[in-house]
C-alpha cells in the first residue's frame, strides 16, 4: 500500500506552468454547472474537452488512468447499486433475476451518474498532478488570501498521507511478526482490519498533535508579516484559464439545453 502525491506532469506543458490558485479555480469553475443537471450529454462532452486539454498539462493517459484507478472501483460501487436499488426500472427488460430487473432506464441512469463522477473528479486529478502542494500553499496564501495556518497546516497533512500507506505495512509486518494472523477466516480478517485501522488512526493523531505543538513553537501562528521563499505571481493568462474555463461550462449547458438533453437536477 503505497500513497504518493508527486506531481506527474511534465512542468514544461503550457498549462502546467499556470498559477496553481488559477487551475485550481478553473477546475471548480468547470465543474460547477455539471452538477446542475443529471443527463448524460453534459458530463460526457466536459469529458471530451477534458481529454483533449490533457496534453496542454503535460499529463500522459497512462500516469492519469493510475490515479483515476479509484474512481473505477466508484463507478462499478454505482453500477451495482443502481442495480439493487433503482426506484425507476423503465425502459426495456434487459436481464431478471428473481426480484432484480436490469432495464435500459436503470443503465441509463447509472451511466450517466459515472460519467458525471469522472467529469468532475477529472479536473481535480489533473490539477493535483501538476501542481506542487507547496507551491498551491504558497498560492493560495499569497493569491487566495488564504490564512496562513490553514494553508501551511493542510500542506503539512498532505505531506504526511504517503505515511499512512508506510505505517500500515509496519503495523501488519509487527503483527504478523507475533502471530496475529486471520488465516482464511473472513470475520478473524474483519476484526484485524478494524484493529489496524484503529492503531493507525491512534497513531495519526499523535503525529498531527506532535506536529502542531513543533509548528506552534517555530512561529507558525506568531502574527508576524511571513516572507516567502516562492513568490506566485497571478498573471493574465492565469486569468484567461479561469474565463476559459467556466465560458466553456456554460458553453457545455447551452449545447445540452439546444440538443434537449438538458435534464436539471432541480425541478
């Protein structure tokens, strides 16, 4: 179990190279108006401009499908259970077993929830790839305005997630060094989990108050004017992204309200 959270992206794409407040503003300016509406036109064609600007960011299909690796175990967790537990089963009986009816309209309506998942958690992924989670904390306190606390405290969390994937292996490699092993038993596997997952939580939350009370004690919170070691500087095409991005939104809602496969989710 291995978390990393190194960008990926070749730092020299034109896109890459934006501030990282302005990607990140865009993918949320992007992302919005697709939640204003459940068909599937509209997050299918934001997925079509999202594909087609990829390499603009630098970032290959094959490292961007290996952290999108989650989102496929979301859609098919989606696909089953709109098939358990769809109210709405019009449209032609594709497959029945026992009181499960698979039609059309159930398919329709799970795929169009799948491809809004990926059409808004894409933008993210993309952003995140490109970006070094300094350089976002150091934007979003110089651009955002952020305060500094938050944004310094969240990049310390964020640098401590790939710890988790190293500790779980150290707690399960001790264990087993002293014989605590489920076997085959999936409830004896269950309550491992579940003691693992504690003594992983008990020990994140020692480091986090360690770190916070060694933060304190450098000046984290003293209320001095801070100095930066990496000035991000907001220019105008950072700004151009931003328009971009949300001038195509609309873009992509006015082709699906013209087309009539506008289906807001309000109403």
């Amino acid at each position: 179990m291995t978390l990393s959270f190194a960008p990926i992206a070749d730092p020299t794409a034109p896109l890459a190279r934006r501030n990282p407040v302005a990607k990140a503003g865009a993918a949320l300016l992007f992302t919005l108006p697709l939640i204003s509406t459940v068909d599937p036109f509209t997050p299918a064609a934001a997925l079509v401009v999202e594909v087609l600007v990829l390499p603009f960011f630098g970032v290959r299909p094959g490292l961007l499908l290996r952290r999108a690796m989650p989102l496929l175990l979301s859609a098919a967790g989606i696909l089953v259970t709109m098939i358990l537990f769809a109210a709405d089963r019009t449209g032609s009986l594709l497959l029945a077993l026992g009181p499960i009816t698979v039609t059309t309209g159930v398919l329709s309506t799970a795929f169009a929830l799948i491809l809004r998942i990926f059409a808004i958690a894409l933008p993210g992924i993309v952003v995140f790839a490109t970006t070094d989670p300094t350089d976002l904390a150091d934007a979003l306190v110089q651009n955002a305005k952020a305060p500094a606390r938050f944004a310094i405290g969240a990049l310390a969390a964020f640098r401590l997630i790939p710890l988790l994937g190293q500790e779980w292996r150290t707690l399960t490699l001790a264990r087993r060094a002293r014989g605590v092993d489920a076997g085959h038993n999936p409830l004896a596997r269950l309550r491992l989990f579940a003691s693992t997952a504690f003594a992983l939580l008990v020990g994140a939350l020692r480091r986090g108050v360690r770190l916070a009370v060694a933060m304190d004690a450098r000046g984290f919170d003293s209320g001095v004017p801070r100095t930066y070691a990496r000035r991000q500087r907001f220019t105008t095409p950072d700004t151009f992204l931003l328009a971009s991005a949300f001038l195509t939104a609309l873009a992509i809602i006015a082709a699906a309200v013209f087309l009539g496969f506008f289906n807001p989710i309000v109403g």
